[in-house]
C-alpha cells in the first residue's frame, strides 16, 4: 500500500522564524507550538492554547554553548500544563 503524504501549515504568530510558531496538521484537531521560553508568557495569551496538542519550549543551553535544549510536551487543555513552566 502506497502512504500518502501529509500537510503541515506553519503560523509565524509574531511574524520571526525564532518567535512562537503553530503548526497544524489537516485533519487533525491539535496544534503544534514551537516557542522560545521567553516567549511561553506570550503564548499563553492565544486562545487556541486552550485545546488539546504538543508544545516545544526551546531555550540556549547552559550547559553546552551554541546549543539549545528543548522541552516537548503533550496536553489536552494547553493551557493549563504549560502554566506548570517557569517564564
């Protein structure tokens, strides 16, 4: 059986690629948000972060330079988990 490809639609919310981005896949209720940690104060202001999705939380390292650390997480009400990370 031949797998069909996917769509991914990308949403630069402050209009920077280093900025919070959502991603949607079609045909699928969640979101995707990739966000600087600076940032996470930021995201929870969007009320799409209230459904159900995985987040990433990218930082600089401290512990290897020129490297970055990045958390991924997994929620059904958004916007409650990612109140559980420091900003």
């Amino acid at each position: 059986m031949q797998k069909r490809g996917r769509q991914i639609r990308l949403f630069y919310v402050d209009g920077q690629h280093n900025g919070i981005v959502r991603a949607e896949l079609m045909n699928w209720t969640g979101y995707v948000y990739a966000a600087p940690r600076a940032s996470l104060k930021q995201l929870l202001e969007k009320e799409d972060a209230y459904g159900s999705g995985i987040y990433f939380l990218i930082s600089k390292s401290q512990e290897l330079e020129g490297r970055y650390s990045v958390y991924v997480g997994e929620t059904v009400n958004g916007i409650q988990r990612m109140q559980h990370h420091d900003y």
